[in-house]
C-alpha cells in the first residue's frame, strides 16, 4: 500500500480541528516557518519539530493511515485532540511544498509510537477475532435480569406519570415548569433507562419552545408512552423492532454481524452537546454498497470526541452494523489505507422520494427524528409568507413550516415541490453557504429529511466540485 | 392541502372510529377528566388517558410516515455570471483560513508568535483583484460579514466578491451595505454616449447615484461632467454642491476656471474655500496669479547682511479680495492674525512664483536661505502644503533635505507628517532610499509615519534598514513592544524573500546586562511571527499566480 501524491485538501485537515480555537491556531502553525525535521513515511505516518515559545520544539506526529482512524501524538500540555500542532503538521503536509519529504524513516522518537500502535492494532485484531469470553456468563446473565427488571419499574411508573398528565390536560403542563420533569428524568436515571431519561427532559422544554408547543407535546408524550409499551410487550415483537426498542430505552449493544468492506465517503460530521456529553455524528456512504451509516463518537462534556473524520475523502475500511431493524448505525472497524480524496458522490433523489424514504423508515423505527437523503437538482428558495406566522393550528407537517415567515426551501428544479428546511437549518451559517453556492442554480445536498423538514449537511456545485461542508 | 394525508376513517380500518388530530390535541390539552372523546371511552378495558395516547400515537406515526413534498415556492433569479477564473484551490483554502481568524476570536493581549491572520486578508484581496480572479461562491457568506465588520476591506471584499455578493445582499439584510457601497446598488450606470440617459439619472437619481455618475464621468469625459454640473448648480443643495465640487478634483484643468471663479462667490464658505483651493492647484488660473502677487510680496531677498537672508513681512490685513480667494481671516486660538494669513498666501501661490522673486535660486538653494525674525519654521511649513498640493517633486525634495541632518528628526521646521506628505510625491526609489537613510541615522521611533507612506513590499535597503535598527533595539535591550508598530508593517510591507535572512534572530539571544528582564524572549517571538508572516505573505503571491 502506498499513498504516493495523495495530499489532502486544507479543508480536510481543518474539519478535523476539535473546535474553532484550535483550527484557527493550526492554521497559523501551516506553514513552513515553525517546522524543522518534518518527514513522512509515504504510508500516512508523518511527523516533524515545531517550535514553540519554549526552547524545547514539541515532536508532533500523525498517523492518518491508522486503522481505527487518524491518531496523534504530541508532546505538546495542549489536551486538545488533535492539538494545533497536529493540525499544522498536516496542513504543511497537505501543501505539498516540500516542508514535509516523502519516503523518509521516522526519527527514533516517532518510530518508537508508531511501531507501537501497529503493533497494539495488530493484537487487536488477533483478539478482535476469538470472541470476547466474558468472565462469568450467569453472573453476566443475572445482572441482565436485574436491569431490565429496573427498566420495567421505570417504564411502569412513567406510564403513570403520562397517565396523569392526559387526565389532567397538558394545558398546566405549562404552568408546571421544568422541575416535574427534571424529578422524573432522574427516575429514569435510577432505573438505568438513560434513553427514557433523554426523552423526558425534552419533554419539559416543549411548553416553552413557542407556537405550537400543545401539538408537540402530544406527539412525544404519544411517543413515549409508545416505547413504554414497547418495551414492556418486547417479548411480543419481532427481533428487528425489540433491538430497537432496546437500544432507544437505552440499553447498551454490540455491533454484530458480518463487517461490509467499502470505500465510504465521509459526507459530514457535526457535534451536538448538552451539559453532560458531545456527541459527534459522521455520516458515510459506500460507493460500492450505496450504503449511508452512521458513526457516533461521544466526548465528555466540553471535550472534543475523539473520533474525527475529514469530509470530503474516502476511507477503504469495514465497518460493523449495530443490531436493530433500519439501524444505520456502524461501528468503525479496521481501515486499510489512509483516506483520499473521491470525487464520488451519493446518487441523489427527489424531493418526493426523500420523503417516502422516511416514511418507509419509520415502520422499522418510529421514534425515527430523520432520514439521511442525499437531494439532486434542488435550489434553495426562499417561501413567501404564505400565511399566519404564528401558525398555533398545526405547524407540525411540512406545510406548516412552509407558512413561517423568511423560511426557506430546497425546490426542485424541474418538479414543483420542495423540502422546507428545518427551522434549526434556517439559523446556521451553512445556510447561506448554501445559498451562495447554488447563486439560483440547481445543486446536490445531503442532508437528513424528517418530519421537522430538511436540514442540510453538505452540497455539490452542479459541475464537479469539493464537498462543501454545511454543518 | 399535498402534506398529510386527511385522516378518514376509511383508509384506516384498524380504529373504525378514530377521532380526528384536533380532537386528540384539545381532549389532551384540556385532560381527559374534562373531555373523553367519545371513540376513546368505548375502547374496552383501557383508562381514557391510556387510550388517547394510544391513538395519539398511532396518528403521530401516521402522520410523519404520511408527509409529502410541499409544494415550491417561486425560484429565485438566478445570479449574474461572474466571467472571472476562479481562484485556484490552494488560494480558495487559504482565504478560508484568513476568514475564519476573525479579530476577537483570540486570546487577547500579548500578540505571541504566530501571524495575525486578519492582517493579512487586505493584502491576499489587493493580490487576487490585480490578477483578476473571481471569489470561490460558499465563500461569500464569510466575505460579507467581514468586510461588514471592517469598512476599509469594503472596497477590495466587493471587487473581489463580484456579482454574486450582490445577488446575495438582495436576500440577507446583513449585507444591505454592499448594495450601498456599489454605485446604484449594482445597477449600471448609462453610458458617457447615452446623453438622454445621463441627464435622466442626473436629474432624477438618488445623490450617491449622482455622485457615482459624475465621478465616472469625470474620469473619462471631464468637460461632460462639468456641463451637467453646471446645468443644475444653482439648484443644489449646499452640501451637495460640496460633494460634486470635490469630484472635480479628478481631471482638474484651466477649462475648469470660469465655473470654480463663479463658485468663489458662493453662498456657503465651504463650496467657496474649496474652489479657491482647486483654483489655487491651477497654476496658469488668474487666482493663482493674484495669490503669487500676494505672497512674492511678503517675502524678499535682504543682500544687506553678510549671506543673503530671506525677510518677510506678512500682510497687514485680510482686505476682501483676499477672502474672496479663499483666505480665512479668522486664525483658530493661539495664532497670530498675520502669520495665518501669510501661510494661506504662501501656501496657494503656485510654487514657481520664487525662483524669479529669489534671484533665480533652485529650490534647494531657496530652502537653504537663512530666514530672518524667526519666519522660518512658518515660511517653510506653507511651502511644505504648496509642494504637497502641486505635487512638486523639485520642492518636495528640497524640503525634506537630507535624511541624516538632524533637523530631519524634527521638531524642526519640519513636521514628520508634513515629510511623509512630501515623500509621497517623490518616486517609490528615491522615497524607499529616503527613509532608509533616516532610520540610519535616526532610528525606528519616529519613522512609522514615513514607513507608512513607502511602496510594498519595500524596497531592499529600507527593509534592511529597518530589520537592522530592530536588530539594534533588540541588543540594546528594550522590549519590542515599544516598537510593534513598526513590527506590524514589517510584517505586512517587508519583502517575503527576507525571511530567510530574518531566520538567525529568531533565537533567543543571551541577555545584555542591562537589558529588560525576559526581552530577549519576547523578540525572539516577535521575530518568529515577523518570518512566519513572511512565509504566509510568500505562500499567499505564490498560490496566486498570475492566470
């Protein structure tokens, strides 16, 4: 394997910056100046000395071709990952203006770790390959039986809650604030149930989340109250649809089943965060399978998830689905070779079928938010104040979000109908990153299509052209 | 109604009687004590709540797996085509990275060792404008907002960001200035042949599109412009009479001096200073003549003394004919009436009064001249604004004198101001060789201003100037922040190709005696972020080639 002339965009190196800080200052360390003894193996391992404040230069090295993802090392205090020093090393590499030589031998400092992780990756695998004997299969077992007696407890008890709340209107829902809820997710805790929990306390925000709110508030008690039922019939369901409860009670799973082997596209990766945990979403699409999955990586609160893939390029590498009926979700398993660039792209659909792909994917997972689609030849538009913007009937279904006022849409370029944006797109910058790119002319995004409308993720210009990144 | 599928009983045989959304909505809100759907209350061993939400349910699935496509608003106008080449991808990143350092983003403080970015991007747009490149489109959202957070990158981000941003600023009201910013709001102006079309827009635009039309008129077609102006010149307003009476600077000749004579005679003081200063720049102009009259008999050659010395004997009076050529007879607080008056006759006589009233001297010689009862200082200074405003190559490198002389340094007759004024008009050789020799002689701490007005990238000798007095300041110990400004045009206007020479000082050096306590630190960063910058400014020109 080799990677000879395969550099990657600045682009790419950027979007794997942890956080804004720290893609500004590898930005600044890009350039030749700061580096001394910078080489690379030709093989994506690369290294190199940057000079800091202090006397001492940190050793920097980057290993993109590792086969759980792109690993650093830095002598840097920085507890970023990667840290700017990483981040420049690349970008230097990345400019190919010779700072960085191919073909060379790695200093002892540098070959020292990276022989070292080849060698763990290899031990991995070895192991990765006999199956994880547990210790004590009915102990095991046991503590099996005794969550999910908790969980039941849990789910009775919220079933209750839910109860009452419909006997005595949700009207006073508004009235009765946060703390109710907040006591309740915390029942949820206790019970082990950390996907009922999540559940319940976002349905203490929805009073206060503006027109609209009674409607919501319904849908999600109804939703709730659905997976309660679910998991306390599961045994009643098929196989499919009980993983999937599980897993959204929140129940901890394996990937199993046979690795797929493909060249994915790293179409986008965005952060979420509240005060307890990041998460970062990467979505792939394989070439050859037309498959779209999932990564979740998670970093605890204010802490960048380790995890980070450049959008735009192509991993060869397999990847293990997660069990559960329409489950896109994978794991990251071994890569084989560092990524590179692609001009590949998803093969896009129109509007009407983006929609009819949700759809179908709710008979597998109704607490389905959204479904990845990849749209082609939509412009954006903006929708004229069609009517009231206060919208208290029903701003639920696409049409309802149409009647916001300012609001805009991904219309297609030959039929008549398009996909409202989702009103948290609407506020993002990558909006009019959108906007601009298509300047009034048809485009290809990916984005995830659901019942809150569409939120775009990245684009295509019409005639080829980079990934440009919308989260 | 294309988005949900109406729910009727029909098309869903599993619940016979199911109510409607509504019904569920407001039985929820209102709590099921209150109101049971009738549907709900026949549902056989469930509690009313139960059952609602088991419906609620069901119709909330429904509901979103039944969505369809709403339909499409009216598409947009598609942008203007931009026939520029677009930039090449290395020099698309590094805009992307230049535009992601927004000023307060940092932490503050102390500058450290790496570039300020932010400083660069006016000299990256300069760059890609004179090679006639087109903005990369998902760019322009961050090139709108930070040419709106920063008026003086406005010109070069919307030449750079072409027609696109336009359309862009039609649908985001963030971006209202570049609309404003471009002439007609990127409407067209008529062409200079389009008699009927220019004297509509005349007429009947809005002020800064005529300002706009007169402008670009006079540019090209100087006489045009002037006979629209004078077709409606009693009928402005008298600020707006100012505005068009500045536009004639460009293209300025004698066929200008019967209007500008009419306009000494105006009602505003403003419209009238400003038309005996235009007139006082023609030096054939009749008011030239009367203001040299004036000022050649303030000031004589006295060959009674030993050397000839220059008197001067300022006027007595500022009699109406003076004021009606533009002398201010009032002199702000703290100066005489007579040297004010003197210094504004000085000032508009045309420069070459003096060789015939002072023997035929060369300027040189004339500045030379001793000058009696301390007129010197005020002679000179009002020679100093006339060379600046004739743009007198011969005077203005009289006045400056040699860079070594220790008046150069001031506080002599001399303002630095007023020499950097004077440097301006002479070539970007002599001007760079100029400030070079007075960094020599003089140092850095009073050279920012003249540093300020040298052509970039400096020329050889002036960087090595200035990066030899640092170098200098450095050894001596001081901090270098006293000299970061300074530091911060050498780091945009030095020649990229120095930072190799500049590499060696960006060791910490051994700290002298007497030095500062950690300074030999602080250069050494202020030196390594001077060479990074330099290696950006280098990678900048060569991701920019020409197309």
């Amino acid at each position: 394997m080799t990677q000879q002339g395969v550099r990657w965009t600045a682009d790419q190196v950027l979007a794997l910056a942890p956080d804004a800080s720290t893609r500004k200052a590898g930005s600044k360390l890009g350039v030749a100046g700061p580096w001394s003894e910078a080489g690379s193996s030709g093989e994506g391992a690369m290294w190199g000395l940057c000079k800091g404040s202090g006397s001492k230069p940190y050793q920097t090295i980057v290993d993109i071709a590792d086969s759980a993802g792109p690993a650093y090392k830095c002598s840097c205090p920085s507890r970023k990952f990667p840290c700017k020093h990483a981040l420049g090393l690349l970008l230097v590499w990345a400019g190919a203006d010779g700072t960085v030589p191919e073909g060379g031998e790695p200093p002892a400092w540098a070959a020292e770790w990276l022989a070292a992780r080849r060698k763990r990756a290899d031990s991995k695998q070895s192991s990765a390959a006999a199956p994880a004997a547990s210790a004590d299969p009915e102990a095991a077992r046991r503590r099996a039986e005794k969550r999910a007696e908790r969980i039941t407890a849990g789910a009775t008890e919220l079933e209750q809650r839910l109860s009452d709340l419909l006997c005595g209107g949700t009207a006073s829902a508004e009235q009765m604030g946060y703390g109710l809820w907040e006591e309740t997710a915390a029942r949820m805790v206790d019970a082990q149930a950390p996907g009922l929990a999540a559940r319940v306390r976002e349905l203490g925000a929805i009073p206060s989340s503006g027109p609209g709110w009674p409607v919501r508030l319904l849908e999600e008690c109804a939703l709730l109250h659905l997976l309660d039922q679910g998991w306390l019939h599961r045994d009643r369901l098929p196989e499919g649809l009980a993983a999937t409860v599980r897993s959204r009670v929140g129940l901890p799973s394996q990937p199993e089943g046979p690795p797929v082997r493909d060249h994915w596209v790293v179409l986008a990766q965005y952060d979420t965060a509240d005060s307890r945990l990041t998460t970062r979403r990467i979505w792939l699409y394989g070439t050859e399978s037309g498959r779209t999955a999932l990564l979740l990586s998670y970093g605890a609160a204010g802490r960048a998830p380790a995890l980070a893939l450049p959008v735009g390029l192509a991993l060869d590498a397999e990847v293990t689905g997660y069990p559960g009926a329409g489950q896109l979700r994978v794991e990251l398993g071994e890569q084989f070779a560092a990524p590179t660039p692609t001009a590949q792209r998803p093969p896009g659909v129109r509007p009407e079928e983006a929609v009819a792909r949700y759809g179908a994917a709710l008979r597998d997972d109704p607490w389905l938010e959204s479904w990845p689609v990849t749209l082609a030849e939509v412009i954006p538009a903006r929708t004229q104040d069609v009517r009231d913007a206060r919208g208290t009937r029903d701003t639920q279904g696409l049409q309802g979000l149409q009647g916001l006022q300012g609001s805009w849409q991904l219309a297609d370029a030959t039929t008549e109908s398009a996909l409202p944006l989702a009103p948290s797109a609407t506020s993002r910058p990558g909006l009019w990153r959108l906007i601009a790119l298509s300047g009034g002319a048809p485009l290809t995004v990916f984005g995830e299509c659901g019942h809150r409308g569409f939120t775009p993720l990245a684009a295509w210009p019409k005639d080829s052209g980079e990934t440009v990144s919308l989260c | 109604m294309p988005t949900n599928p109406t729910p009727s009983t029909s098309t869903v045989p599993t619940v016979p009687t199911a109510p409607s959304w509504d019904d569920l909505v407001t039985a929820a809100l209102l709590g099921t004590e209150r109101r049971a759907l009738p549907a709900i209350a026949h549902t056989p061993g469930k509690e009313a709540p139960t059952a609602l939400l088991d419906a609620a349910a069901l119709q909330t699935v429904r509901r979103r797996a039944g969505l369809r496509a709403a339909p499409a608003a009216a598409l947009p106008e598609p942008a203007a085509d931009d026939p520029r080449p677009p930039v090449p991808p290395a020099a698309r990143r590094r805009l992307a990275t230049l535009l992601t350092d927004q000023p307060g983003t940092g932490g503050g403080g102390r500058r450290g060792a790496a570039p300020d970015l932010m400083e660069l991007l006016p000299q990256w747009l300069a760059l890609a404008n004179v090679r006639g490149y087109g903005a990369p489109p998902e760019l322009l959202p961050a090139l709108l907002n930070a040419a709106r957070g920063r008026t003086d990158l406005r010109p070069q981000a919307l030449t750079f960001a072409g027609p696109r941003a336009l359309w862009l600023a039609r649908l985001n009201p963030d971006w209202k200035f570049a609309l404003r910013a471009t002439p007609g709001g990127g409407v067209s102006l008529p062409s200079a042949d389009d008699a009927p079309q220019v004297q509509r827009l005349w007429e009947e635009g809005l002020f800064a599109e005529r300002v706009a039309l007169l402008t670009t008129l006079r540019a090209h077609h100087a006489g045009t412009a002037l006979d629209l102006l004078v077709s409606t010149w009693s009928t402005e307003r008298a600020e707006d009479r100012l505005m068009f009476l500045d536009s004639l600077r460009t293209g300025l000749s004698p066929a200008d001096e019967p209007f500008l004579e009419r306009a000494l005679t105006d009602r505003s003081r403003n419209v009238r200073a400003t038309a005996a200063e235009l007139l006082s720049a023609l030096p054939e102009s009749a008011l030239a003549g009367r203001m040299s009259t004036r000022a050649a008999s303030c000031v004589a050659v006295d060959h009674t003394s030993d050397t000839p010395t220059l008197t001067v004997e300022a006027p007595h009076e500022c009699d109406a004919g003076m004021e009606r050529d533009g002398v201010t007879p009032k002199p702000p607080t703290g100066r005489g009436e007579r040297s004010w008056w003197l210094g504004q006759l000085v000032e508009a006589a045309p420069l070459a009064t003096w060789q015939p009233r002072l023997g035929n001297r060369t300027p040189t010689e004339i500045v030379a001249l001793p000058v009696a009862d301390d007129w010197r200082s005020e002679l000179h200074a009002a020679w100093c604004r006339a060379a600046v405003r004739q743009r007198d190559v011969a005077w203005s490198r009289a006045l400056l004198g040699t860079p070594a002389s220790p008046d150069a340094a001031g506080p002599g007759a001399v303002s630095l101001a007023e020499r950097a004024k004077l440097l301006a008009s002479l070539p970007a050789a002599e001007r760079a060789d100029w400030v070079a020799g007075f960094i020599a002689a003089h140092g850095l701490s009073e050279a920012f201003q003249l540093l300020g007005v040298c052509a970039v990238p400096w020329a050889e000798p002036l960087g090595r100037a200035v990066v030899d007095s640092l170098n200098i300041a450095r050894d001596a110990g001081s901090y270098p922040w006293s000299f970061s400004g300074v530091m911060g045009l050498a780091e945009r206007c030095l020649d990229p190709s120095e930072a190799v020479r500049l590499e060696a000082l960006t060791a910490i050096p051994d700290e002298p005696e007497n030095a500062s306590p950690g300074a030999g630190g602080y250069w050494s960063e202020a030196f390594q972020r001077l060479v990074t910058t330099l290696r950006l400014r280098a990678a900048i020109r060569d991701e920019l080639p020409p197309p």
